[in-house]
C-alpha cells in the first residue's frame, strides 16, 4: 500500500502498489487544492533505448 498526500500532508487514499493512479481528480478537504493524477509515461525495457516518439 501507498499513501497519496496533498501537498498541505492530508491524506487523500491509499492505493495498492499496482494500483492506477490516471486521470484522478481529487479535491483536498482541508485546504481545497484540487490534486490531479495522471499516467506516468512508461519507461525504455532496456537502458539507452531510443524514445518511440523520437525514432
């Protein structure tokens, strides 16, 4: 499990490890600040491999 935390520390959720966290909006109950979650852009299989995106 993981903890996700607004920036003023309140905890928003906890999530399993494996857990998905794209396209989540979350607004924070003690200060208000709306807290946006999305994919993380998936990295090389192997190190020095060229972005898919760049060739």
């Amino acid at each position: 499990m993981r903890t996700i935390r607004c920036s003023c520390n309140v905890l928003l959720f906890r999530a399993a490890a494996t857990a998905r966290l794209d396209g989540i909006e979350i607004k924070c109950r003690r200060c208000g600040t709306i807290n946006r979650f999305r994919a993380e852009s998936p990295s090389p299989e192997r190190p020095g491999a060229p972005d898919q995106d760049h060739g």
